[in-house]
C-alpha cells in the first residue's frame, strides 16, 4: 500500500492527512488559514508535516510524498502559486514546493484546489471510469478540470480549464477577470446572490440575502428566485454545451457548493441541453452530480505522490 500526505489550502481552512491509496484518510488535521499571511501559513504549515511525518514513522509507513492543492493558479511543475486569491493574504508567487521541499526530504506536488478535486473525483467518485469527462465546481467561484485521455489538460504551465471563465454573453456583467458574462456569472453562489439582490432592490425589498436563501424562496415559488434560477440554469447549460462542442466528453460532473441543492439542478440542465447545440455531440453526454465529500481536498492533493512519481 501506497501513502502520501494530503494538504488541502482554502481561504478559510488548512486541512491536511495522511492518505493511502484507496482513498482512506488514516490521519487528520485541520487548522485555521492564518490571516498574517505567507511567513505565518509556511510555518504552519511546517508544524503541520512535521507532526504528520513523525506519526507515520511511529506507524512504520513510508510516505511517497508530499501532495498540495491550494487556491489560486498554480504552476505545476514548477510548484509555485503564479496567480493568489483575495482569499488567502501574500499568497502571489509563493514557491511552494521550493519553501516546504527544505522541511523534509520528501519529494513535493503542488496543483490547484480544483485540479485535485477532479483527480479525487476521477478516481473514487462520480468521474470513474471514464477517459474524457470534465468536473464542474460550482462554489464561491466556478473551477474546473478536463480530464482527456484519462490525464489533466494543463495547458502550457498549468493555468488552463479555467471554466467559469469562458464568456458566455458578450453584453454580459462584468467579471472580477475582466470579461464579460462569463459562466460564473450565472452559476456561482456569489452571483446567484447579486442577481436575486439586484432584482430585490428593483422591487423594495430587502437586498440581504445569500444564495441559500435564493434557493429557499425558489422552493416557496418566490417568483424573482425562479427568474434567477432559470438564469442560472440556462447560463450553466449554454456553458456545458460550450464544453461538449469544445471537448466531446462522455459526462460532465457538477460538484461544489451549490450542487448540494440536489439532483434536480442536475436534472434541469440535461433536460435543457437536450434541445440545444449540435445533437451528435450533446446527446450522449451523461450530467451527473458529484459524489466527493468533505475530505476530497486533502485525498485529491494526496493522490499526486502516487499518480505523479
Ligand atoms: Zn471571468
């Protein structure tokens, strides 16, 4: 049996483990993101290796290594953060594999949250078993990863299958990347929000509401809820049709924190695309929900030890 250790960095949460191949978290630690910074997450995160390194050696198991997924756009195979997020503060151009390779002599993978997600997903959850299949998440924000021939597509340095960023309106809001109407302007959390409190504000209502609270009223049959969701779900639909022009997958997975609103979302938009796009390459694609759960972070960035070496 394989293990490695699992480090998975939100804005919010440090969760990190050891991991063997089947997927089993057999250790676990989660911290707060320290709030200081870049200096204050490394030594954090060296406290962290460290204990996790000495327990697996009181267990008698050798580690293939060190796995990171960590938000932000990552240069794979240089290991370093090229591009932060708001979320986590100095996190641009943090080299990481530089910095956590001196804490120990185990070699050191670093990938984007999202990107680690996938390969969880592609291995023990809903994208198993297939070669050409592309995981949605839909959260805060919209990542994405597009597995071809079983593998990761990276582009040149690990930036590419940025999906909530295709464009998908021309005339559309304009997106914190600098483009308008891009996907996850129609199917993020945070944009299903500003939506319902733009057309909230437009009718004298109160404009306090979250996207949970969007779904809640869709549920009652709030009329400007269902005027957002079917935006929703009509912007996410023209965006997987985009994808299966583009990349001929033989299923698309939705994960993330808005597809805990269940299958129906799911449901909706293979209903929609059944009667849009090219039908040779649209109808055969399955849309499926996600099957990963709280861990997948840290077992997907563990996966890299053994998938990589
Ligand atoms: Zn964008």
């Amino acid at each position: 049996m394989v293990y490695g250790i699992g480090i998975d960095i939100g804005g919010t949460k440090i969760a990190s483990g050891i991991v063997n191949d089947t997927g089993k978290v057999m250790y676990q630690k989660t911290v707060p993101t320290p709030k200081m910074g870049r200096e204050e997450i490394l030594a954090v995160l060296k406290t962290i290796i460290l204990e996790l390194v000495e327990w697996s050696e009181l267990q008698g198991l050798s580690l293939a290594g060190i796995g990171i997924g960590t938000a932000g756009q990552v240069h794979f195979y240089e290991g370093k953060v090229i591009s932060g997020t708001p979320n986590i503060r100095d996190w641009n151009g943090v080299n990481l594999r530089g910095d956590i390779g001196t804490y120990t002599n185990l070699p050191v993978y670093v990938d984007n949250d999202v990107n680690v997600l996938a390969l969880a997903e592609s291995v023990f959850g809903a994208a198993k078993g297939y070669e050409e299949v592309i995981c949605l998440a839909l959260g805060t924000g919209i990542g994405g990863g597009i597995f071809t021939n079983g593998q990761l597509l990276r582009g040149d340095w690990g930036g590419g299958a940025e999906l909530g960023h295709m464009s998908i309106n021309l005339n559309g809001d304009l997106c914190n990347c600098g483009l308008n109407g891009c996907l996850e302007t129609y199917a993020s959390g945070t944009w299903i929000a500003k939506r319902m409190q733009k057309a909230r504000q437009e009718q004298g209502l109160s404009a306090d509401v979250t996207s949970r609270d969007v779904f809640a009223l869709y549920r009652q049959d709030d009329p400007l809820a269902r005027r957002v969701i079917q935006t929703m779900i009509h912007g996410l639909s023209y965006g997987i049709v985009n994808l299966i022009h583009l990349f001929n997958p033989q299923a698309i997975v939705l994960g993330g924190g808005v597809m805990s609103e269940g299958q129906w979302i799911v449901d909706s938009v293979q209903k929609k695309i059944s009667t849009m796009g090219m039908n040779s390459l649209v109808e055969e694609v399955e849309i499926k929900l996600s099957e990963l759960h709280s861990n997948s972070g840290l077992i997907g960035a563990a996966m890299q030890t053994w998938l990589y070496k």
